[in-house]
C-alpha cells in the first residue's frame, strides 16, 4: 500500500465520520497541515503520528513481515 492510498483511506473514514481537518487534529494531536499533506500522498509520517492519527478515527495499523522465498 502506498502513502497516497493511506491517505485516501483517512480521508474517506474522516469524511464518514463528517468531521474535518481541524476536528481531527484536535481528536489526534496532529497539525491541521500534517494531516493536509497526509491525506493528499505529500507526507512520509512516522509510524507514531500515522498511528495517532488512525486511532483517532477508530483504525488501526497492521504491519506484516513479508517473507522471502
């Protein structure tokens, strides 16, 4: 999954949630701006702002170890 499909992914559950950027942050922690760059695929954010963010709106993050054959 890439950055920008994350992004997607956080905006579509913001938006069922019919809150808004700044609602968000406030929820989160996260600078409006943050969430902004996020949400369109212009941001690398840490594991830990990613995940404030995700908790946030009730999400979670699961990372998987791929294997290789």
């Amino acid at each position: 999954m890439k950055m920008f499909d994350i992004g997607r992914m956080i905006r579509k559950r913001r938006l069922s949630l019919r809150i808004d950027q700044r609602v968000l942050s406030e929820i989160s922690g996260v600078a409006v701006h943050t969430l902004s760059n996020i949400e369109v695929g212009k941001s690398n954010p840490t594991v830990t702002t990613l995940n404030r963010v995700l908790d946030a709106l009730g999400l979670d993050i699961d990372i998987k170890v791929k294997e290789r054959a």
